[in-house]
C-alpha cells in the first residue's frame, strides 16, 4: 500500500480581516502542503489560486484544457524548480485537492493537473472526505487493537493459571 502522510497543522488568520493572499496561506498551512524547508518558497499559495482562477476559465468558457497546469507552469508560479514542485505535487495528489489529467493542444499531448473540484471549496470537500475515511480506517485499527490486547491478556491469564494448576503442590 502507498505511504501517505497528512500533516494538518492549526494555522490560523493574523488578522480579523485577511486577504485572499493570507487566507490561501492559511489553508496550504492546514493543509500540509506548506514547504517542510525554511527559506524554501512562500509562493506555493498562488499554485492554488491560479488552479482556481484557471478551473473558474475552463467552465466559463466550457474548454476543459484551460484548467489544466503543467508542473513548469505550477513551478514558474511558486517561484520553485520543476523537480522541486514535483515533490509538492505528491502531497496535493495524496489529499485529493487535484488530479493529474492529460490532453492535446497542437498536435501534442499534454500532462497536467487540475483542482479536483469545479471549486477550492468542493475540492477541499473532497480532501475532506479522505482525511475522515482515514481516520475512521484508523479508528478500526484502533478498536481492532484494544480487543486483541484483550484477548491476549486474557489467554496469558488462562495459561497462567493452567500452568500453577498443573504444577506439582508443593505443600505435600
């Protein structure tokens, strides 16, 4: 099984009012997706932005391909390399905040991705969703593990107790 980590940390707005900047901020920060590196790129919010802009485009103008970034173009907007925005891209992809999608412009198939989502909102609906079936997989692990160490607690008494009554008394 894939190895899939989720860092949600509790990030919060500065202000009472904050920008669309802040705000995008906030949610890559709760999200997990900020950079693990300090001095490592602080433009990973408009990857999200331009994703939505682009999502809004494509609908409005009912061409699909318009909602499509490229891993350079997703780089050149966080300020980062392409490689560099490939390892980010493994943390949007594990939380379902976008897809990876192809098409053809020219002649050429282009590899891409896409907010997963007609909205940031239904998007974030949808990472939701997998961040709770996680943790409701987990809390079966969980419950699976209390009622083993149960009967494993259980048997170890059993064997004890059948061990001191099979040994020889002592006392005649």
């Amino acid at each position: 099984m894939a190895r899939r980590a989720y860092y949600l940390t509790n990030h919060e707005p500065s202000s009472v009012n904050p920008d669309s900047k802040e705000l995008a901020n906030v949610i890559i920060n709760r999200m997990g997706l900020s950079p693990r590196k300090k001095g490592s790129t602080e433009l990973k919010y408009r990857v999200l932005i331009e994703l939505y802009e682009r999502m809004k485009l494509a609908n409005k103008e009912k061409k699909p391909e318009l909602a499509v970034l490229t891993v350079e173009e997703m780089g050149n907007i966080a300020g980062i390399t392409r490689q560099t925005m490939y390892d980010y891209i493994k943390r949007w992809l594990d939380l379902d905040l976008i897809t990876k999608t192809t098409y053809i412009y020219e002649g050429k198939v282009i590899i891409g991705y896409k907010l997963n989502g007609v909205t940031l909102e239904n998007a974030f609906d949808k990472a939701a969703v997998k961040i709770k079936n996680h943790m409701e997989q987990t809390l079966k692990y969980v419950k699976e593990l209390q009622n083993t160490l149960k009967k494993e607690k259980i048997s170890e008494t059993m064997k004890q107790k059948e061990s001191l009554a099979s040994a020889p008394n002592k006392n005649t």
